[in-house]
C-alpha cells in the first residue's frame, strides 16, 4: 500500500522546469538568445561537465541540445553571440559535437568544421568533446568530456 502512495509523491517531485517544457510542444516559445534560421540559440555561462549541459538544454525546450555548428555563416554568428554572453572574453564552450562519431548529438550532418592546427587529437580510450575557443581563437578543438565549460544550447522555435 506504501508503493501506491509514494509513487505519484516521486511523480510530483519533477523539477518545475521539466514540467513546463513538457508543455512547450504545442506553444510558441520566447527565445532568449539569438534567432538563426527558425532556431534559437542560447549561450549558458554556466560551466558544467558536457553530459551536463546536454542536460542543461534539455531543460531549456524537450527538443533542445548542444548546438550543431553546420556552416561558416553559422560559426561567425555563434561566436558574436559566445563573446557578447561571456563579457566580450571568449570563454571555452561546449558544442554539440562528440568527435568519436564525429557527429552532432542533434543528428545534423557533419558538413562543416574550424578545427585548431593540430586538432581534433583524440585518444580512444576516453570520449572526446568538442569545445570553442582556445587560445582567444574561435577555432574548435576536442577535450575531456567531464571538465566543465559553457555552452551553447539550440532548438526548434514555431512561429
């Protein structure tokens, strides 16, 4: 009898934001960052760990991930949009690419890249995540998966 009661308590105990963004499907969401061809993208200053700012955009929209860099035009703009939310200073920053697949955890095709000389330099015994911004250049390189950065969330926004 104990199990019936204790498991709608567990079921309300979900964060509020997960709640809301479970009902975002079928409204029109406000986007806080910067609109690129009918997505958003939104910079986290906040330094997690990559699984962490996966989930941090998940949060954000159930359709959300770390961002796919696909072209040049879409580069230039992420990194004016990077360096205005990390104060004008580049910060190192997640993107959504997991250099073993070399895929985008958002299923874009792999179409473009500005990786650093000499990059990506992946060991195969660990997973490799790519990051922007080294060396105060906007090129990518790959890094430990578990060290904590920004990030750059992207999803989906209907009009």
């Amino acid at each position: 009898m104990s199990n019936l009661i204790e498991e709608p308590q567990q079921n309300m105990q979900l964060p509020v934001a997960f709640r809301q963004a479970t009902r975002v499907q079928t409204h029109k969401m406000a986007c806080n960052g910067e609109m690129i061809s009918g997505k958003c993208y939104e910079f986290n200053p906040n330094m997690l760990s990559y699984k962490d700012a996966q989930a941090f955009c998940r949060n954000l929209a159930p359709d959300a991930d770390l961002a796919s860099i696909t072209n040049r035009d879409l580069h230039s703009r992420l990194v004016s949009l990077v360096t205005k939310g990390g104060g004008n200073n580049p910060v190192l920053t997640w993107l959504g690419g997991i250099n073993q697949q070399a895929s985008w955890v958002d299923g874009s095709k792999w179409s473009y890249s500005d990786w650093m000389p000499g990059h990506p330099n992946i060991h195969a015994d660990k997973p490799a995540c790519v990051e922007m911004f080294k060396i105060d250049e906007s090129w990518w390189s790959v890094a430990d998966c578990e060290l904590k950065r920004a990030s750059l969330c992207s999803y989906p926004v209907t009009a």
